[in-house]
C-alpha cells in the first residue's frame, strides 16, 4: 500500500498560479505511474495529468499549456505546477499512484479559482 499526503491547494484569482505536491510513502518502489485527478460538484473525477515512471507524461486537453507534472524521485514526492488558472479548474484535486494490482489515492486538496 502507498500512502498519500496532498498540500498546496488554495483560493487563486484568475490568471495566478498554484503548485500541489503529493508525498508518496510505503511501497514506493511498486508504482509505475502516478497522477493527478480532480472532480468539480456535481461532475465525475477526470484525469488532469500523469507521469510514468519512464518520464512520459499526458495530460488532459483542458490544461495542455497551462498545467505541468513533475516528480522528484528523492523526495517521493509528485508535483503539479498549475498556471494562468481558471475558474474551470475550481475542484477538489485528488494525488494517485498505480501499483499494478492495486491504485492509491490521497485526500484530496481544494482549489478555488475566483476573483
């Protein structure tokens, strides 16, 4: 199992900026893909981005040009640099990791996009 702590949400004007982190502890060495899913009220939760461990990286076409994922595999610790933000991107944004059998998620952070 992998456990997940989220920080760095918050409430952003539009246009500002926004960087979530995602420490990972416990079976580390078992996940090969980690990401970052958010869910808005009333919404399903959609993909916002992931990076396999090989460095690829997708990300959703909402947030191509805006949004960049990143990890820094000492710290085991995932990163999700947030630009020019819009009152679209308002959700609850959830850390995942993929351990093959099994998929991990953190808590869940707030952010809010609003002037």
């Amino acid at each position: 199992q992998v456990q997940l702590v989220e920080s760095g949400g918050g409430l952003v004007q539009p246009g500002g900026s926004l960087r979530l982190s995602c420490a990972a502890s416990g079976s580390i060495s078992s996940i090969f893909l980690m990401g970052w899913y958010r869910q808005a009220p009333g919404k399903q939760r959609e993909l916002v981005a992931n990076i396999h461990n090989s460095g690829r990286t997708n990300y959703a076409d909402s947030v191509k040009g805006r949004f960049t994922i990143s990890r820094d595999s000492a710290k085991n610790t995932m990163y999700l640099q947030m630009n020019s933000l819009k009152p679209e991107d308002t959700a609850v944004y959830y850390c995942n990791a993929d351990r093959g059998w099994g998929t991990d998620w953190g808590q869940g952070t707030q952010v809010t996009v609003s002037s």
